[in-house]
C-alpha cells in the first residue's frame, strides 16, 4: 500500500470516475485502473462497483477511502509544519464552527489569520454541535465551538460565553427584542424544531418539561437555514440563538423576542482534544477564535450574550 494508490482511491471515490481521476492526478487512465487494482488484490477484497452513476465505493472500499482521506491529510499537515518558513509558524488547521456563528466568525477569523499567520492554512467547517463534537472526537477537525458541554476524557472545553435562546416567528407576530416571550406562549404555535437527538432540541425539550408546555411539532429539521425558510413560509415558530437570526429580524424577514418563564440558555465552548501533542497552527488559530468570540459579545455584534464569567448566582440560566 503507498500514497499513489491511497490518492487514487480517495480521487475516484470523490469523482466517481477513473478517467475524471486520472485527469486531476495527471495520470493515464490505465494507470489509475492499476494503483486500484494492485489495492484491491493485496487486501483480498474489491473496492468499487461500477454502477450506471460511475464508480461507486463498496462499503469495504467506503471505509478504506475514509481512512485514506485522514491519512493523506495528516501527511500534508506534517509536511507543512516540517518545512516552515523561518521564524513563521505554518502548517493546516481545521477549525469548527457552529452552523449559527459562522456569518459572525468566518470572515473575521479568515481575515485575522491571513493578515498575522500568512503560513497557516484554515479549513473551516461548519455544523450543528453534535455534529462538530463527532468531528473532533474522529481527529477531522483541530478545535471548535460547541455548546453545553463539559470536559470529556477525550476533550478540553474552554467556556467562552452564554447567549439567551429567542423565539421565532414570521413578521406578522410582532415580536420584539424588549417583549420576551413566556414558553408556553410560544408553545402555542406549532413549532419547526431541530431534529430529535439534537443539542438544541434538548434544551428546548427540557425547557417544556419546566414550563409544563406540550410542544406541537409540525416538522423537524437538522438545518438552521431551513428552519428559518419553514417560519417564514408559515409552518410555524421555531427558538433559535440570536446570532443566528439577527440580519433576518433586522432585514424585517422574521420577528423575534427572548424566551422566558424558563429563559433558555446555551454556553459556547471551546473544544481541543486531550491526547497529543498541540500544533504552533493550532494554537494560534485557537487565541485568534477565542478573541474573536471576545470581540463580537463585547462590541455588541453577538445580539443576548453575556462573557462566560459576567454570570452571578442570581443569573443562572434556568435552563
């Protein structure tokens, strides 16, 4: 097994052609044929199946293009942070964000990184939390938001912030920033919710339970964007973090208030993992998310979120 072959597997896989593959590797198509052949002979079992929509992986052939995809990656970041420029820290970075922060932070952490850390290279990706804790748990990504989590055996959680969950609804609703909403009120409405399992769904489930509020869900959805799409098509309200409806409410797309009667609450971590050793790139980029976290609550830009530490005991989050 070398890295022509672990190439060629993860090129087709990602193509679904040997002769689109070999176009970007600057192969000969035989020769691509062959690197998967000599693959598939050592390990004993085939690899792809030729299907009417291209090549398509086995589900041998899905795990070994997974593994290959992590490998050919940590030899890229190991090549980059052995061949630094002098006196410049370098190397690959894959930072997760969460799907509502990610209009807030990308652009900013891009910007920081390039102008401060022209040698790192970031590779941003976003989604829900437990999506990005999963991520990181499997070593695809460096560091990432998440939210509502402790520390783990396998990661380090840096509490960074909390912001207030807001109920949404179509502009009609009139809700407003100083009016918060009671629960039960809002549970009134039909809801657009996140998928069951998910963080967020937790705590608004957990928040029914307090408020005594049976929910009537009319769809569920593991996509922000969708839920918001579904509100202001009139399917219902949903409760969301500020920042992740703030230039909707402020474009007069949606209407939006802060829950009450419980308030609801999420806290953004930091999350790295435990085990080995911390990149120069990786530590960098870690201060440079943080300061932008920072930055946003402290200018303002983060709509109902306090710093992690401004919480007293007569402000606990009720959920």
């Amino acid at each position: 097994m070398d890295i022509k072959q672990l190439r060629a597997i993860v090129t087709v896989a990602e193509v679904g052609s040997v002769t689109r593959a070999a176009e970007l590797l600057h192969l000969v198509q035989p020769a691509v044929t062959r690197q998967i052949r000599t693959l598939e002979q050592e390990l004993g079992i085939p690899l792809f199946e030729r299907t009417g929509q291209g090549m398509r992986p086995t589900d041998a052939g899905a795990i070994m293009v997974d593994r290959a995809r992590r490998a050919l990656n940590e030899l890229e970041r190991a090549r980059a942070e052995v061949q630094p420029t002098p006196g410049e820290v370098s190397g690959i970075v894959t930072v997760g964000l969460l799907e509502s922060t990610s209009d807030l932070l990308a652009e900013p952490l891009v910007t920081a990184v390039a102008r401060d850390h022209p040698g790192v290279e970031l590779r941003l990706m976003t989604a829900y939390s437990g999506h990005l804790q999963q991520w990181l748990d499997q070593g695809d990504l460096d560091l990432t938001l998440l939210y509502n989590l402790d520390s783990t055996p396998s990661l380090n959680v840096r509490p960074l912030m909390r912001e207030h969950l807001w109920a949404v609804a179509p502009p009609s609703a009139g809700l407003h920033a100083s009016r918060p909403v009671p629960f039960a009120e809002a549970a009134r409405n039909p809801l657009v919710m996140p998928a069951s399992g998910h963080a967020l769904r937790s705590l608004i489930d957990a928040a029914a339970a307090k408020a005594g509020a049976d929910l009537e869900v009319a769809v569920q959805t593991n996509s922000m964007r969708v839920q918001k799409q579904l509100v202001l098509a009139g399917h219902g309200w949903t409760i969301l973090p500020g920042v992740g409806i703030a230039e909707d409410v402020a474009r007069g797309s949606l209407s939006a208030a802060p829950l009450s009667k419980p308030a609801v609450w999420r806290s953004i971590v930091l999350g790295t993992p435990r085990s080995g050793r911390t990149p120069p790139a990786v530590e960098v980029v870690a201060r440079e998310l943080v300061r932008q976290v920072d930055s946003a609550v402290a200018d303002g830009r983060w709509p109902a979120a306090q710093p992690q530490g401004s919480i007293t005991p007569t402000e606990r989050p009720e959920v």
